[in-house]
C-alpha cells in the first residue's frame, strides 16, 4: 500500500505505508487514512513530529537476513524529511496537508 500526502504548498509525497502509518502516528494522528491536518494546527503537529524524530532511534544493523547488502538503510529521519518540508511550507503558507491511500 502506497500513502500519499498532499498539500497546495508543496507537490505530492508518495511513501510506503507501513513507514507513512508510523509518521501519522508520530505526528500525534489517529492514524485515519484518508485525513488531514487544518493549517491552523500544522505548527504544533510540526513541532510534535520534530520531536519524535529527534527521540527515536532506528535500528539500521544488518541482521543478515537481507541479502542485498548494497541497499542503502534508510532511518526514520530521512523518511521524515519530506514530510517534514512539507509541514514547514504549509505552515508557513497556512495550508492544509491531507493524506489518502494510493
């Protein structure tokens, strides 16, 4: 399942689902997909998946199931940051952000 999370400000984002779910849930989110965020609260959501960020950890070790060890390991950090642009610039630009399933 692909999420995409939309917003006048920015273009489109596309992620994964299960990492999509887990950054709704960060951000303070039921998890309701479809749904959206009204412009007047994306600051404090911002804020909230800020945080979240900075106090999570992932664990990037390879435990030798996957058999492609040129794949790079991406964190939850670099799965935020779009999400995270796209937050800032709806803010900044009193935009709502929305998301759906693709």
């Amino acid at each position: 399942m692909l999420i995409i999370f939309s917003s006048n400000a920015t273009g489109d984002i596309t992620m994964f689902g299960d990492d999509a779910e887990r950054l709704i849930n960060m951000m303070g989110h039921s998890g309701t997909i479809p749904s959206a965020i009204a412009a007047k609260d994306i600051p404090v959501v911002l804020e909230r998946l800020k945080k979240a960020v900075e106090t999570e950890t992932d664990d990037l070790t390879d435990d030798g199931a996957d058999d492609d060890e040129d794949e790079p390991k991406v964190g939850i950090a670099g799965r935020a940051f779009p999400l995270i642009e796209m937050l800032t610039r709806a803010a900044r630009e009193d935009c709502s952000v929305m998301w759906r399933k693709q």
